[in-house]
C-alpha cells in the first residue's frame, strides 16, 4: 500500500465527511486536524 497524502481541496465542503472524533485533533486548521488523524488513526482513514 503506497502512503499518500490525499489534499481534499477539491472536494465540495459539504461532501467532506470527518467523524466527531476528529474534533479531539482541532477545528481551526482542517487539513491540519485531517493529517494527524490520519496519522494516529492509520490507513483506514488516510
């Protein structure tokens, strides 16, 4: 399995799904809280 990061800048806000869980990781900086909850959380999210 190749790890990429995957930027979601072109995917519409409102089809981006990210679990409550995610809050724990940070609300002001998106991509920010998406990188390291990929990076606790592991491939299944990332």
């Amino acid at each position: 399995m190749l790890r990429i990061p995957v930027n979601m800048h072109n995917v519409p806000r409102e089809d981006i799904f990210r679990p409550h869980c995610w809050a724990s990781f940070g609300t002001e900086d998106a991509q920010a809280a998406d990188y390291a909850a990929c990076k606790v959380y592991g491939p299944l999210y990332g």
